[in-house]
C-alpha cells in the first residue's frame, strides 16, 4: 500500500485532491456531490479522482450502480492510514526546502 500511496500522491498530478479526498472519507463516508461541496472542487474533478482511487484499492463504494453512491475508506486504506500520514508529512517537509 506504501508504494501505491507515494505514486498516487506524490508521483502524480492530482495527488493533493486524492489526499484531500482521502482526509475526508477518514472522517465519515460522503457522495461525490457531498465530497465536491466539502472539498470546494468540482463534481467531474471529485468523480475522477474517486474513480482512480477506487481502482487502485484505496476507496470503496456502497450503492456504486446509483447516483448518490457513498464512498469509504477501503480495510485497506484504514490499515494503511499511518503510511498516508508519514508520507504526506514527507512531502510536506520536502516542499519546504
């Protein structure tokens, strides 16, 4: 889960919107529409960026066939949340030199 995090949020383009994404589902579950008012991103950009990280494990949906399917964290995710938190401090830190 490590490599796959650094590559989706450090390795490419998007990967402050998908780590914002993912901060928030930590909170509670959100459709893409309640995720773009939250974030303050548009609905097409939220459902992109849902739909990457579903395909790589992070996110899973309930209700995905309808529109207000609810979007989670995925065991995954949650097991891995601390590999998250280090490597954004990470980027965070690498940022600032």
């Amino acid at each position: 889960m490590k490599r796959l995090l650094w590559w989706l949020l450090a390795g490419s383009r998007g990967g402050v919107n998908r780590a914002e994404i993912i901060r928030t589902l930590k909170e509670r579950p959100y459709n893409a529409h309640q995720l773009s008012e939250a974030l303050r991103l548009d609905y097409k950009t939220v459902r992109h960026h849902l739909k990457i990280l579903m395909e790589n494990g992070v996110v899973v949906a309930q209700g995905k066939e309808q529109y207000g399917a609810m979007y989670f964290l995925s065991t995954a995710m949650e097991q891995g949340y601390q590999d998250f938190l280090e490597i954004m401090e990470q980027v965070r830190t690498d940022g600032k030199a």
